[in-house]
C-alpha cells in the first residue's frame, strides 16, 4: 500500500495503522446494544418498542463496521522524506509533511498506553498541517519514535562552505564523502595566476574551517 505514494528513490521507516485500541469504543457500542436487545426479548415484551429495539443492534452493527473500515484505510507512513496520512472510505485523502518542516516531535504515553502497548506523537513544523499535528493511537511506539527522530534529527548536516560536500561525524578534514566527484592533485603552475595557494602548514591551521588548497579571492562570475 505504501509504495502507492513514494517517490523514486524514497524509503519507508514507519508503515502502521492505529493501535486496535481504537475500535474498542464501536465494539463496546455494537455489545451493549446486544445486550439490551436480548434483555427486552426476554422480558416478553410487545409492540412497537420491541421492534425498535430489535432494528438497534443492526443500526449500532453498521456504524461500527463503518468505523472499522476507516480504521482500516487510515494509515501513518514515515519515510526519509516525508510524514504521510492516508485516510478515507469513500474518498481518498493524503497529507504530507516534508521532514525539512518538523522542528520538534513530543512522545506521550498514558498510563492505559503503557498497559495495552500505544502512545501518541505530536508534531510541531512551520506551517503545520493540522492532519499531521497528532498522530494518536500508535502501535509499538518506542521503536518507531527511535526510528523517526533518527530520521528527522540524525540526518548528515551540509556544510555550506563546500557547495554541497556532506560531512558527517567521524570525518576528518582529509576525508571527503564520496558523491561522485573526483578529485586530483593540482601543480602550482595549473592554478590561474590571481589565486591563492596555502600551504600544508596554513592548511593545517585552518583545518577547523576546512578550506580547499586553492581559493579563488574574485568570486564575481565571468561575463
């Protein structure tokens, strides 16, 4: 179901319905409505009202099948882009999130939740999309709250001083991740006449800003 909705290259981290818990409200309807309608037919009673309330269990049996249906269609997904909610019967409904928006996501657990095994994640973005503020009602939660912080906050930060190079921890500043570039030696003789070349020891020394060998003191585009 959730390949449905991902993009070339995108991979699940979470894929999960809401805990069963959420069904036991139509449950407890659809019981109750059986009850009282064995107990009026067997206190023997005539007329309309038994009528009445022998068409009750099938009116609370079709609204609880409906909310099982919605239960069923209603799914959290989470990859390493995106934050997703499908739900709807009749219509089918996405809302997404990038995981660029998310500032912050809480994690609470009731004392029922930490009985039956559910928790709740709440969202915080800018400009956040109120279908993705809380997410209620999660199965397993510690092990997806892990996998989704590691996502959302342990993604590699860039160093915009390198157009584009990704460092990540344990890198030092001779060792460049590899993303397709190639890089070579260069002769002082190669290099244009207006650039600067530092040497091992000033590079050395400006190692915690991790400059390149050769820099180019004019960065004005040529025309």
């Amino acid at each position: 179901m959730a390949e449905r909705y991902l993009l070339r290259g995108e991979h699940t981290v979470v894929v999960t319905r809401r805990h069963w818990v959420k069904l036991t409200g139509p449950a407890v309807a659809v019981t109750l409505a059986l009850a009282l309608t064995l107990w009026v037919a067997a206190s023997g009673t005539v007329g309309n009202g038994l009528n009445l309330v022998l068409v009750l269990p099938g009116v609370v049996a079709a609204w609880a099948g409906w909310r099982w249906l919605e239960w069923r269609k209603e799914w959290f997904i989470a990859t390493d882009r995106r934050l997703l909610r499908t739900y709807g019967i009749l219509t089918q409904r996405v809302a997404m999130m990038p995981l660029a928006k998310v500032t912050d996501m809480s994690y609470d657990r009731s004392i029922l939740g930490r009985l039956l095994g559910y928790g709740q994640f709440v969202m915080e973005s800018a400009g956040q999309d109120q279908a993705l503020s809380e997410i209620t009602f999660v199965p397993d939660p510690d092990e997806k709250y892990q996998a989704m912080c590691e996502t959302i906050f342990g993604r590699e930060i860039s160093d915009p001083g390198e157009d584009g190079v990704h460092w990540e921890d344990g890198y030092d500043d001779d060792q460049v991740r590899d993303e397709g570039r190639h890089w070579e030696p260069v002769d002082r003789s190669q290099l244009p006449y207006d650039w600067e070349w530092v040497g091992e020891e000033a590079r050395g020394a400006r190692a915690a800003t991790r400059r390149r060998v050769a820099v180019d003191p004019d960065p004005t585009p040529l025309r």
